[in-house]
C-alpha cells in the first residue's frame, strides 16, 4: 500500500464531516436505533451520497453501532452524519430499552464476555 492510499483514508472521514470533529448532538449512543423517516419532510434537501447510504441502511431500525460496522467508517463521523439527518427530519433516534427489573445482569455478563472470547 502507497502512503497516498494511507493518507487519502485519513483525509475522507474529515471531508465526509465538512471538518467537523464534534456531533452537534448528545441523542446517540452505539445501541441507539436509528430508523429513516418514510416519506422523507417535504422540504429537506437531497441528502449527500453518504447520507444516502446512511438511510439505505436506515429503512428498518439499525443500532448506530451496526451502522458503522456496515458502512465501515467510524463512529464518530456516523454520530456526526446522524445528527445532520436527525436535524433535517430524515430520521428518527430511540434510546436504548431499559434493563427489565428480573433480568439476570450476572449472566448477561457471562454471556457478553463468552461471546467475547470467541
């Protein structure tokens, strides 16, 4: 691999933002859910190519963590490109469900760390 490709990775994530390092937001967390607003508002303008895939993926409610695994960019710059489409009414943001009073968080842990081992 040519530094050229290097760097023209490290550049894309910042053209994607329009340089910006910050979300203008605090509605996402990796397991919030994400969903497209179908039909989209009346006046939102047509969205970016990225914005675009971001709602491809969006038709049916995708966890933010998931979304960033999908379009393979990270998740500071899919937080970033969230917040744009949650601002422009293009989509709509869940918080996570709560942990159900009677739910075994000791195996819940298990369960999380055997899956990490594998």
């Amino acid at each position: 691999m040519s530094g050229g490709d290097t760097a023209g990775r490290l550049v894309r994530p910042f053209a994607l933002t329009g340089g910006r390092t910050r979300p203008s937001r605090a509605d996402f967390t990796l397991i919030s859910t994400v969903t497209a607003v179908d039909p989209p508002p009346v006046r939102a303008p047509r969205p970016q190519p990225e914005h675009q895939r971001i709602l491809r993926r969006c038709a049916e409610p995708i966890a933010v963590a998931e979304l960033a695994a999908l379009l393979d960019l990270p998740m500071s710059v899919i937080v970033i490109m969230l917040c744009d489409l949650l601002e422009a009414g293009r989509i709509t943001v869940r918080p996570p469900h709560p942990v159900a009073p009677g739910v075994d968080l000791d195996l819940l842990q298990k369960v999380r760390d055997g899956l990490g081992r594998l």
